[in-house]
C-alpha cells in the first residue's frame, strides 16, 4: 500500500466517524469551531466550521495531499517544468504577475509586452489613440472560453474602477449577441478587440468579420483602425487588416482559462485603467506568494482544495454552488465552471490510466439574494446535499458619484450580509419538526399537524464562508488566484492534468462536417439521430 492509498483510508474512516453526526452535535462538543477551523491571509478568511469535519478529518486531509506530492506539483509547475504532460509544455500563467521566472522562452517578455497593452489601454481611454470622430466610447472585445468569461466576469467586478469606454463583450456564434451588442453603439467611436491566439477560432472569427463589415459599413476603409487583436499570429491579423502595433500576444505556456492576466484582459485595462489592472496582478501575487510558502496545514488554497476533496471523494457530494453575495461577482461562478471543470473534469490519470476516484464537481450558482428566491429551495429542503461556497465582502464598495448615498447604501450592504449569514446558519443547523411546531404556537393543533412538517429543514448541510473587508482589484485578482490554485491543488490529489482540454475538441472536429450538412440539407453518412434532425432542419427552413 502506497502512502497515498493509507492516506486515503485514513480518510474513509473519518468519513464514516463524521457521518454518525451533526453540524449541531460538533458545534455543541466544540464551541470554539468557528475559530479553529478558519484560517486567513491578511483579510481574507476562510471559515470551514460549517463543513462536516473536525480537526481530526482536515489533518487527514493535510496527509492526503503531503502523500499525493502537491507541495512536489506546486514547486515544478512554479520552476517551469513540464507540467502539461499531455502538451509536453509548463504553466506559467504565475509569471505573468510576476511570480516566477524560471528559465522558460517568453517569461523574459512579460514586462514589456505588459507595459506595452498597458500603455495602448491608457491612450484608447485618454483619446490618444482615436476613432473616425473622436475618442472611442465603447470597445467591444470578441472572444470565447477564456478569451471572454475572464475579461467579462473582472469588467463586471471592478465597475466603480470603470471609468474608461463602455466595455462589452461577445462571445456566441449566435448572431444574435453580436447584433444585440452592436446595435445600439456608434462605430465610428467603437474599438474591437479580437481576442483568438491562433486567430483560427470558429466562433471568434466569424464575429469578428461580422464586426469587421458593421464597422466598414461606416467608417470605410478606417475600419482597420478599429480593430485590435491579441492573438499569436501576426500574418493573419495583417491579412484582416490590424496593424501589427495593435496586436498583443501571449504565450503557449499561459492556458485560455489562466489567460486573464495577459494582453487577453486588454479590454479592463481600457475600462479601468492601468492601474486598476496592475493591481489586479498584484492581488493574484499574493496568493501566489501565500500558496508557494504557506505550509499545506496554513495554506488557504490548499485548504479549499482539501475540503472540495472531502466534499467530492469522502462524502460522495458530485456539486457544489457558488454564491457571492456581491452583485458585482456575478458572473464569477461561470468563470469558476470553466476554470475547475474543464482543468479537473478529466477520467485519465497523468499516466494514461483510469483515475481511481470522483474527479471535478459540478460547479453552478448566481448572486446572493438572488439565488434564495430560485434555487435555494432545493439546496435547504431538497432530497440531495449540495455544498455551498459564500463568498461576502465585510463592506460594500460605494461608486463614484454615490457618496452622498452612502449611509443609505451601507444599509443595503447590511441586509446583504445578514442574509448571507442567515442563509449558512440555516444551512447548518437547519430546523426540527419540534421547533417546527413551536414556531406555530397559537395555530390550531391540526394545522400545526398538517404545515409544520413542510417548515422541518434537515440542515447538516456544509458551506464555506470565504470573507474579505471589500471588493476591489487586489481583492478580486486575489480571490481568482486562490481558486486557480485550489484547481491545481486537487489535480495533484487526483492524479489528472489540470492544464490540457481534450474533451472540448471531438465536437469542434465534428461540426465542420455538421455544418456542410447543414447546408446540404442532407447528412450523408452521419448517425441516424443527425441525419434525422438535419432533415428536420431543412424542411423546417423550407
């Protein structure tokens, strides 16, 4: 038996220990839960006392991944070893702020190629750089995957710092995004950034001519003057008509999903400055800076790792909702689905074989209070446990112009928290038929009878409150890199290479073929299912 398999173990019979119990029962033997199962960088604290585990359960934990190698997986992804074994490449996306800088073609590069789409940020939103009729108001950034849940989730966040042109974002082959965004904007005060290392991408690119022609219709032949692109190939954005001073790159080794921090966030920078985005580099420092030297029994990305792996492979719970409770995070979980299920949503170990266990979770939810009048419903009273991620900030984030509003809008913030804490407190601790009952009092004895079973919440339902004092950029680039390194972390315990996606490519492989079937009106050859709904396709259209 290896040490990682009596590690394991070791964990399946704490799993059995801690199932015979309850939240309440574990709060009532320890009172002091809530401090010894929370552990902080500064201001960021990471509260576990509503897990279903003990001090006894997370140091088996911290065994687990001392056995699985992750301080070993950490350090040779931070020296720019190979760790996309797959792709036979490193993963430096640390080195884009400014982490590490190991001897790797390309790291020597970032600080220029920063500087250098920092620097055409700052001239776009000081009018510098110009449209046909003046400054630009809005850029548009075309993109997918990567290339746009990162940029489109930070823009959202860091409002208050938007203070440039109005930024939007298209990612949908579907040309109703395109069109929905572009029609009530000004082309001739609009830049587009097309964001496609390759410049290949099906999607991408299909919208970017789209927007290419919707520009030219107005500005003529200045439409290439619109357009910038973050791309790898030059040739190719030349050929469409960007100049090779508006085209920034990035590297192989810096995957789509960690590309955030690279010229592929060029459109925050427009809208929020360099500054802002400097800082956003600087927050995801410091958690590199923590994850790198904390030991595993301190390290918070480790921590959050550990307790995802007690979730998913101890107590056999295959999903988890992330809910911030901040309005502005509200597309941080879409960009959480990608970054955690495409890296670890793998069936293949590292060498080839079939993984042992449960890999990646299921990763979903919306902003708090929002997701209390949808789904919460089921997360209290339905028949599965679905563990929960909070994410509250301690103070809101006032935007510029609302300071008279203040007062007012620290009231909003309060009853924000407050039913975000309500909602962790029910979820825990739940509420019996008993209390049920004497939560009726006063109420016929058969109406008690008939309703208080519907208002038993079972609780023993685990959530992790992840709190900071308030949402900015250092506070958002932190809160990414924490849960980019907790991704890593359960890659290194479950055996899987976190950095390849090869479950996205047979469907790309497959619709070109689709797509002349599409408009042949015929799949010849294709399975019975495709070939039918062609047809059903063709003479729908007529």
């Amino acid at each position: 038996m290896t040490n990682a398999d009596a590690a394991w173990s070791d964990l399946e019979a704490h799993a059995a220990r801690l199932r015979a119990t309850t939240l309440r029962a574990l709060f009532a033997a320890d009172p002091g839960r809530a401090d010894a199962l929370s552990f902080a960088l500064d201001d960021l604290t990471l509260d576990f006392s509503r897990e279903k585990l003990d001090a006894p359960a997370l140091g088996a934990l911290v065994a687990l991944a001392r056995a699985s190698g992750v301080e070993a997986s950490r350090d040779a992804m931070a020296t720019g070893e190979a760790v996309n074994l797959t792709e036979g490449r490193p993963a430096l996306h640390m080195a884009l702020r400014g982490s590490c800088a190991p001897l790797v073609e390309g790291v020597a590069e970032v600080g220029g190629t920063l500087d250098r789409f920092l620097a055409f940020a700052d001239a776009v939103r000081s009018g510098a750089f110009a449209g046909a009729e003046g400054a630009f108001a809005d850029v548009v950034n075309i993109g997918i995957g990567g290339s746009d849940l990162g940029p489109v989730m930070a823009a959202r966040a860091l409002a208050p710092d938007c203070d440039g042109p109005r930024a939007h974002f298209v990612s949908n082959v579907d040309g109703a995004h395109l069109t929905d965004v572009l029609g009530p904007l000004d082309p001739a005060r609009t830049l587009v950034v097309v964001a496609s290392k390759t410049f290949t991408t099906q999607e991408t690119m299909t919208n970017a001519r789209t927007a290419r022609d919707w520009l030219a219709a107005s500005v003529g032949e200045r439409a290439g003057a619109h357009m910038a692109a973050v791309s790898t190939n030059l040739p190719a954005c030349a050929a469409f008509g960007i100049e090779a001073e508006r085209v920034f790159g990035f590297w192989d080794w810096v995957g789509g999903r960690y590309s955030l921090w690279s010229a592929i966030g060029l459109p925050v920078a427009i809208a929020a400055g360099s500054k802002a985005f400097r800082d956003l580099l600087a927050g995801a420092a410091s958690m590199d800076a923590h994850f790198l030297s904390a030991p595993l029994a301190r390290n918070l990305p480790v921590l959050l790792a550990l307790v995802g792996v007690w979730r998913r492979n101890a107590m056999g719970w295959p999903t988890v909702a992330l809910i911030p409770y901040d309005q502005r995070l509200e597309r941080f979980a879409a960009y959480v689905q990608q970054l955690d299920m495409e890296s670890n949503g793998k069936r293949a170990r590292r060498d080839g074989g079939p993984v042992a266990r449960a890999t990646a979770p299921v990763i979903w939810g919306e902003p708090g209070t929002n997701a209390q009048h949808s789904f919460f419903q089921l997360v209290h009273q339905g028949t599965d446990v679905i563990p929960v991620d909070f994410i509250l900030a301690a103070e809101p984030r006032v935007a510029p112009g609302w300071d008279a509003m203040a007062d007012a809008l620290a009231d909003h913030h309060a009853k924000l928290a407050a039913n975000c804490l309500a909602q962790a407190s029910a979820l825990a601790f739940g509420r019996t038929l008993a209390e049920a009952e004497a939560a009726m009092a006063g109420a016929p004895a058969a109406e008690v009878a008939r309703l208080a079973p519907h208002r038993v919440f079972p609780g023993d339902r685990p959530s992790t409150l992840i709190l900071h004092r308030r949402l900015d950029a250092f506070a958002l680039g932190r809160l990414i890199a924490l849960y980019e390194h907790k991704v890593f972390a359960q890659g290194a315990i479950w055996d899987v290479n976190s950095f390849d996606q090869w479950g996205v490519e047979l469907g790309k492989q497959l619709a070109g073929g689709m797509l002349d079937a599409l408009k042949a009106g015929a799949a010849e050859g294709a399975d019975p299912a495709t070939a039918a709904t062609v047809a059903r396709i063709a003479a729908l259209r007529g």
